[in-house]
C-alpha cells in the first residue's frame, strides 16, 4: 500500500443469507482521488460501500483505512475518523430544519468551528441557504440530496463515499449534482463515487472499477474505460 493511499479493500466477501454479493473484490482510493465504481442494478456497489462503512457485516477479506485495519468498527467510529457515506435514498432527518441536519452531520465534532463550516456548506449549496430553516422533509428529491451531501462535509471527512447520488432525479437536477460533486472533489476532497449513470460518473473520475455481479471486472484509468468499447456496450448503450 503506497503512503498515499486513504481507502484499500482486498478480498472483500460480502454474503445476504445464502446468496453471495460481493465475491473477493480490490480496490483502492488514493489521497486526492475521485473514483468512480460502476456497473448494473444489483452489481454489489452499494454491498461494497456497506461493508467498507461498517453497516454491513463482512464475509471475508480486509479493509484498511490510512493504513490500519478497519473491518467491524461500526459506522459512527468510521466518521470520527472521517471515513463518511452520503446513502443512497439521502436519510435526511425529515422533520429537522435543514440547518438542523447540518448541525447533525457535524454530532462527532466538539471544535468552535462548526458555524462557520455551515456558511461554507451554505456557500456550495446556495439554495439551501434560502432554506436554511425549511423543513427537509418538505423539499424536493434533489434538494435533499444536496442536504444530504452538505451534511457529510459537516463531519470533515477524509474520504467520502456517495452511493447513487443522481438517482431518481430529474435531469436539471442530476446536472447540479454533478456539478457539486466537482466542485466538492476540486476543493480537495478525496471521494468514492458509486453510480449507475456510468458516463457521468467516469468523466468526473480519475480512475475507475467496474462491477459485475459481485466482481470487479475492470478497472484503470477513468478516461482509458470511457473509451473502452466493452464498458461502452454494456453501460452506455453503444
């Protein structure tokens, strides 16, 4: 493991009663990287980002993190140590004012800084700044998602792991959180992006995995796999 990698995952076995879903997989995620994990409904992505934030028991295989071994801390010492998921369905505190949630995402914290660190999510995500004391629950798919984003930079994470963001959104909508997932990456966050919409997902990345029933099947240069007519084939309808 170079000294620069934050995220690696080897032999991971993920199992759902008898059914194997994640079958031996590796990866990694290096300081300052954004990669993109890819492949069908049912491939085992969000699997695979259960089991590395400790929700999902693990089978077999190690996961390390800044280099120690993680596997069965659970989730809320992962995000003390600044390993934090955004879900997939976003699980925003619905009956919580959006500033609320905010302060939620910031719980592990005790420094004087977590106002501010607001004003800075506020500043990424103007329109829940106009909505600061709304409640999450009255707002759209989309505006709860960035929620949702906000809420995980509350807790100052080192590597941050969006399951599906684009989901069930509309397509202005899915635009915009490209865009934020950008935006969040240039400022220097190292992320972990899980997404069905492939195209989007490897133009932002720089490396990528491609999954297939429980099986990374590829995986290299994000740019390298757009072009690759295999992963065009199967996951871009070319």
């Amino acid at each position: 493991m170079s000294k620069n990698t934050l995220l690696q995952v080897k032999g991971l076995k993920v199992a759902y009663g008898g059914i194997q879903a994640v079958k031996g997989i590796d990866f990694e995620v290096n300081e300052g990287e954004l990669v993109s994990l890819i492949g069908a409904n049912g491939a085992g992505k969000t699997t695979t980002l259960k089991a590395v934030t400790g929700i999902q028991p693990v089978g077999a295989g190690d996961i390390l993190y800044l280099g120690k071994p993680i596997r069965g801390q659970g989730a809320w010492d992962l995000v003390k140590q600044g390993l934090v998921m955004v879900p997939e369905g976003r699980g925003t505190f619905t009956r919580m004012t959006i500033t609320e949630n905010l302060q939620m995402g910031a719980f592990v914290r005790s420094d004087r800084e977590i106002d501010a660190d607001i004003d800075k999510v506020f500043g990424i995500f103007p329109r829940l700044k106009e909505r600061r004391n709304q409640l999450a629950g009255t707002m759209s798919g989309g505006e709860q998602q960035m929620l949702a984003m906000g809420r995980a930079l509350m807790a100052r994470p080192k590597v941050l792991l969006l399951d599906e963001p684009s989901m069930g959104l509309s397509p202005i909508m899915v635009d915009k959180i490209f865009e934020v997932v950008e935006t969040i990456h240039k400022q220097g966050v190292t992320m972990l992006l899980v997404e069905q919409n492939a195209s989007r997902a490897l133009a932002l990345a720089d490396r990528g995995y491609v999954m297939d029933s429980g099986e990374i099947t590829m995986g290299g240069d994000a740019k390298v796999l757009l072009n690759d007519p295999k992963v065009r084939a199967a996951y871009l309808g070319e």
